[in-house]
C-alpha cells in the first residue's frame, strides 16, 4: 500500500508545524510519499521579488535563510543539521547565483524557475527532520522525481504519461526500500529541462499528479481547515463539514469559490478511482473529508453552497450573432490569447456573454479590440461587482422544479439572479447575481437545503 500526502505552506509554516507534518507521515502504514509546498510566505516574497525587483539579491536570500535556518536550528542537531546546512547552502547558492545573473532573466523560465526555490527549501528541511526521528528519508525535486511538464511558462500540465514512467523508475523503488521521499510539488520540467510551473496553488495538482504515477492507493491533502464544509464558516456559522463527497461535487466546489483543494487535483486521481482525503494537519484526529467516485445517498439534494467574487460579466452585441458562429469562435479566441479563465458562458440572438475575474478585464478589452473588420461588433458592455454562487449536489438536477425551490430561495434574499450556467455539469446550478446581494444568497440557500438559522 501507498500513501500520498501533500502538505500545504501552512503546513509547514514554523518548526511545530514541521514537527506535526513529520509525524504525520511516519505515523501511517505502507509506503509513504509526500508532497511539499514552499514554507508559508516564501512563494510570495520571491514573486514579489521578480515583479517589484525592490530588495537586492543578497537581501531577499537573507530572509529566506532566517526562516529556514530558524526552524533547522530549532528541530535538528548533530550530524543531521550538519548534513542539512550543507545542502541547504548549495541550493541557496544556486538560487544566488541565478538572481545576480542577468543574462538568465531572458530566458521565458525564469520565473518559473526562481517561483519555485522554495519548495526545493521546503522538502530539504522536512526530510532532515524526518530523518532526526529516526526514519530514512530523501529529498527530491521534480526533476529527480521524473515529473514532466508540457505548456507555456506558468501554465504547465503534466504529461501523466511520462510522469508515470519516471516516477516508476526514480520513486517507487525508494518507497519499496522503506525510504520515505519527499518531493517538491507546484512544478514539473519540460523536455528541456526547464522547471515549468501549475500556476499559484499547484502543489495540491503536483500531488494528485504523483499519485497517479505511482498507481498509489490514497491521495491525502493535509491542508489548515477540516475539510469540504456546506458553506463558508465565515458566512454561514451553522455549516456543517461533508464527510463523504464524489469527484464530481468536490471539482465543482473547488473550481467555484471553495479554497479547500485546488480545482485541477480531482482529475489525476478520478482518472484512476483512487480516493482522496482532505485533513487538517493542525488537528490530525480529525477524519476530514473522503472523496470518492461513489454516488450520494438518494435523499442528500445539496451538500454544499459556494460564493466567489470579485468578477464581472462582458458582454459582446452583434447582430444575429447567433448565426455567425465563426464570430463566436474569434471572441473566445481573443480571450484565450489573453490567458483568462471563464467562469460562465451565455448566448443569445445578438450576444454572447462571459463572466471573468474583474482583474482580467482590461486585458480582455485589449484582446477583444483586436477582432477584425469582418467581426462586427456593435457594443461591448461591462457589469462589475458581480458573484457566482454555485450550488452543488450529487442528485441535484435530477429533482424535479429544484431550479424553482432554489430560485424562491434567491428572490427571499431580495437579489436578481444576472446570468445561470445549469447542464453543462450533473452536480450543480451556478448563477450571478450582485456582490452586495451575494452573502445573503448563500445564508439563504444554506437555510432552507442544509439547515440553520440562515
């Protein structure tokens, strides 16, 4: 047997969390693998270094050691903290050197590069003190673990192919041995050996990526919440944790508003049916939540109510747009080439509408300006202050009139329902309506599905 475990920056966020993640792992049976993120704070502060290039070199590398150096300080000792502080010195000196050399900043990886030094940091330390309580153990980057990436810098896939028949040959025989390894998660290397990046919370896809490989028998995400709630605690102080759930309702969550598990970690491991756990490492006696490809008990309709804000809808008119289906094909094009994600897509007779995140409009704007002649656009209008909530449910859309006892739950909350994607999944109805209407929305749905004082 087979245990992935990936562990978030919190997870490793100060030397009691590094203690608590390291017990975790020895803690279970079978064979163990875990997944690392950079250390809480870490990927930011060298993002911020690319972006602002305010700190000199030497001065962002000093706050990284500190951090580091403090909790190495604090849990190891001997031989051990010797063999740490080795390594960890090479690794902080290739880092060195990439910053000071100006001629790497030209390369289309380097920032995937330097974005992901933290988690080669990361995963050093916490096989240092694994290996201090008494448990052998080996630190492993991408490369070494044989995780192969395919796409553009900072929007990277794996290729689970390949991924499989490295991590086969370079892992497995590790875990086999009883060696514990513990691999950088966030990004894999391309065919050039270029570090190529998931995008921002990756390491839960890097994870799901590794299990897959490894034909492993569990996927656990110890994360610094329980697990899937029915709502956003914050919102709703009655929500309730979800034991079980399917891959299809934790997809659907995560992709819209839950911040459990990254939205791109259910697929590796659907592919397969290997079930998936969500657990806080801040309270490891707690079950979590399972995830799995089993349906939900007949008479559980909705499990779960999402929010996620800070968008806008924009909609293009053109007449009869709806008969120039070449159009249509340029305007999704034009949002492609400015890599933003659609939440939300809606047609009618003379327009199409789309719902983005709001910091994407301006360059949506920009790439939509660029339709040519034979695209006639007459107007592009936006709406901002805009939030999608998403109410999902294994069962949901086989109801019978559940649109209309969600509807009258929507229009009790005194909000307009702005545009609704219902079909294209099994398992949810998603719909906007205004920000400021939008917290009332999820209390009152929670309230008359789930329970509560709403």
């Amino acid at each position: 047997m087979i245990t992935v475990l990936k562990f978030g920056g919190t997870s490793v966020g100060s030397a009691d969390a590094f203690l608590r993640s390291a017990k975790i792992i020895i803690g279970g049976e079978g064979g163990r693998v875990a997944i690392v993120s950079a250390m809480s704070g870490v990927t930011n502060h060298l993002i911020q270094f690319l972006e602002t290039d305010s700190l000199p070199a030497d001065d962002s590398i000093a706050l990284l050691i500190k951090k580091h150096m403090d909790v190495a300080n604090e849990l190891l000792s001997g031989k051990i903290l010797k063999s740490f502080t080795a390594e960890f010195n090479n690794r902080i000196n290739a880092l060195r050197d990439l910053l000071n050399d100006k001629r790497s900043r030209s390369d289309p990886f380097f920032n995937d590069d330097i974005s992901s030094r933290g988690e080669r940091l990361s995963t050093l330390l916490l096989a240092h003190v694994i290996m201090s309580l008494g448990r052998e153990s080996v630190a492993m980057t991408s490369e070494e673990a044989g995780i192969y990436a395919i796409g553009s810098p900072g929007f990277g896939t794996a290729d689970l192919e390949k991924t499989s028949a490295g991590l086969m040959m370079n892992v497995k025989p590790l875990v086999l041995r009883g060696i514990i390894p513990i691999i950088t998660g966030f990004y894999g290397r391309n065919d050039d050996g270029k570090p190529l990046t998931f995008g921002r919370g990756g390491s839960d896809y890097s994870a799901a990526v590794v299990t897959n490989g490894l034909d492993a028998d569990c996927l656990e995400i110890w994360t610094d919440v329980d697990g899937f709630m029915s709502a956003d605690p914050r919102i709703v102080p009655e929500a309730i944790m979800i034991d079980e759930m399917n891959f299809g309702e934790a997809a659907e969550l995560a992709y819209f508003g839950a911040k459990v598990l990254h939205p791109r970690t259910i697929e590796p491991v659907r592919m397969k049916h290997i079930p998936l756990k969500v657990r806080n490492s801040f309270k490891p006696e707690s079950p979590g939540t399972l995830i799995h490809n089993l349906r939900a008990p007949k008479n559980d309709m909705l499990r779960s109510v999402s929010m996620k804000s800070d968008l806008s809808i924009i909609t293009v008119s053109s007449s009869e747009i709806a008969y120039r289906p070449r159009m249509v094909a340029r305007i999704i094009d034009k949002i492609a080439d400015a890599g933003v994600i659609l939440y939300a897509i809606s047609t009618s007779l003379s327009t199409v509408a789309f719902l983005i995140h709001t910091l994407d409009v301006k360059e949506t704007l920009k790439h939509l300006n660029l339709l040519g002649p034979e695209n006639i656009v007459e107007r592009i209008d936006v709406k901002s202050n805009m939030a999608l909530i998403s109410a999902v449910g294994d069962n949901l859309l086989e109801r019978c009139g559940v649109s209309a006892e969600i509807f009258g739950a929507v229009n009790e909350a005194g909000a307009n329902v702005e545009m609704i994607s219902e079909g294209a999944s099994d398992v949810s109805l998603n719909f906007i309506v205004p920000t400021d209407k939008a917290v009332a929305v999820v209390r009152s749905l929670h309230k008359k599905f789930v329970g509560g004082t709403g």
